[in-house]
C-alpha cells in the first residue's frame, strides 16, 4: 500500500513538471523594497600589455590611422575628420581630430571640432566645439561650447561651458548655464542653476553574476557635508551644505554659513546668517535679516518686516524678534 502511494506521488509530480508547473514556494511576509536589474553586459575588452609605441599617429578616421590601434603615443595624434580609439589608444602629448578625438588615457591635450572623449583617465586640456566627455579627470581644464561631462571624479579642475557642466564628485570650479555634481563637490559653481547632492533617491547593490539591486535611500544627508564652497546663481541647490549662496533661490536640507537671495530656505536646519526677502528654516541658530523672516525653532535674532518664531512666548513681532 505504501508503495502505491509513492508510486501515485511520483506519478502525479511527473505530470505536474510535464506541464510545466511546479509547487509553489511559500514567500516571506514582508519582503524588502527593492528593485531588480538585469546582470550588466561583459566589460569591453582590455588592450594587450604589448601596445607598440609611436611618436606620431595620423589618421583620416578610425581605422584609416598609422599607427591603427594598441597602441601608445608619446608626442602627436592627428586626425582630419577622427583619431585615437577608445578602447586600446593612449597619448601622451598632443591629440587633433578635425570632428572627433577619442583615446583611452590621456594625460596632455586634446582638441577636437565637435567631441572629445577618454575611456577612462584624463590629465590635462580638453577644447572642444560641442562636447568634452570623460570617465575621471584627476586634474585639468575642460572647454566645450555645449558641455562637460564627467562620470566620476574631477580630483581638482576647471569647467568651462556654453550650457551644462555635470561630474559625479570633485572639487574645482564650473562655470556654466547649468552646473550639477551628484555627490560631494568642494569649490564653486557659478550659472543659472547651480545643483549639488540632492535626494538621491536609491542606493544601488551589486551581486556580481546576478544583477544590481537598488533601495530607497535616506532623505537627509544625516551631517556629512555633501557641497563646500560658493554657489553663485538664479536657483542654487544642495543637500548639505557649508560655506556661501548667492542666488534668486536658494535651496537646502541643512546649511552652515551666509545664504544671500530672494527666496532662502534650508528645508531642515540653518546655522549661520540669511539676507534676503523671504527666510525660512525649520531650526535657526543664528541671524535673519529680511522681509519675511520664519523659523519653527529659534536660537538667534530675526530683523525685518515680519518676524515668527512658532516655537517662542512671543511667536511674532514687527521690525525685530529674538529666542535664546
């Protein structure tokens, strides 16, 4: 009898997995809030250590060039509509393409009529007509008529142009329309718009051979200083922030310094001095001089128009109000 039985649950087992079903599996109660990405493409292919060595590269484009590819310049890359590679090339020296300029690690100049790009490191001037691209920039100058972008660091260097400069984190200065650092920034931005770290949003895991998984992030940056220096612009905005605003608007979580503005608004904390025609903080420790001045905690002096300390035995007064 028991054998039958056995028998009767293979049997059924079979049919189920014929049909391609299977028993479900039992899920845990709360599960983690997550969000799931599919495992990253194969990195590109790294260039072989025996890269031939060349004073001079000239090229009409890619792979129309002498020296073709695995290959390191040390003097002059020169190109009339594109040179370089960015996989395989290096220069040190001088690059020239007539609309493209591309290598892998460059550590000089490159100047291209349209776009110029490095894979991975550049060091140095980078001159270009629409747009300079680039992984890290541990020093140097970018100039571009449209924009700068970096996809990580700018160790100590210089953005220069017509619309947008972006880096992942740095420290140096930008002068653009529109400037954005995504992490910690030490310097000055100067431009329409000036953003640095703001909410974030997720945080990203890697599991090599899985995926990458992604989970909501702190909304507050919880005291690490994510922007040090001068912000000077119509809209300036932070998360952490230590040092100077100057704009129409300045936004913060929380802001150590001198905020100077029509709109001043550290959404947490404000420590410091704030000059404008409306300021706001949720807990002041310091002085506000302006039209409207507000603040939920006080631990300082409001001089204006309209003065209110919610958190006070006297929470609003004309011309000056105080809290210690």
């Amino acid at each position: 009898m028991k054998r039958c039985k056995v028998l009767l649950a293979a049997f059924v087992m079979a049919g189920l997995m014929t049909l391609g079903l299977t028993p479900a599996l039992a899920e845990p109660s709360s599960p983690p809030v997550m969000l799931y990405m599919p495992p990253p493409p194969p990195l590109a292919p790294v260039a072989p250590s025996n890269q031939v060595w060349a004073p001079l590269q000239l090229a009409l484009f890619p792979p129309a060039q002498i020296p073709t590819f695995n290959c390191k310049v040390c003097g002059l890359s020169l190109g009339v509509i594109a040179v370089g590679g960015i996989y395989d090339v290096d220069v040190i020296g001088l690059q020239i393409g007539g609309f493209w300029a591309f290598s892998r690690d460059l550590y000089g100049i490159q100047v291209a009529g349209l776009f110029a790009l490095t894979h991975d490191n550049f060091s140095g001037i980078q001159v270009s007509g629409v747009g300079n691209f680039d992984d890290q920039m541990p020093c140097g100058f970018q100039i571009a008529g449209i924009g700068n972008f970096l996809t990580h660091d700018m160790g100590f260097g210089l953005q220069v142009a017509g619309a947008m400069n972006q880096c992942d984190s740095g420290a140096g200065l930008q002068v653009a329309l529109m400037n954005e650092v995504d992490e910690a920034f030490n310097g000055i931005q100067v431009g329409l718009f000036n953003r640095g770290k703001w909410h974030s949003g997720w945080n990203e895991v890697v599991t090599p051979g899985v995926g990458r998984y992604y989970y909501p992030s702190l909304p507050y940056c919880e005291g690490v200083t994510d922007m040090r220096g001068l912000q000077v612009g119509l809209w300036n905005q932070v998360k952490c922030s230590r040092g100077i605003q100057i704009g129409a608007i300045n936004l913060d979580d929380t802001m150590a310094g001198l905020q100077i503005g029509l709109l001043n608004q550290p959404f947490q904390t404000m420590q410091g001095l704030q000059v404008g025609f409306y300021n706001r903080a949720e807990t002041m420790a310091g002085v506000q001089l302006g039209l409207f001045n507000g603040a939920n905690k006080m631990t300082g002096v409001q001089i204006g128009l309209f003065n209110v300390i919610q958190e006070s035995p006297v929470p609003f007064l004309p011309i000056i109000n105080a809290h210690f």
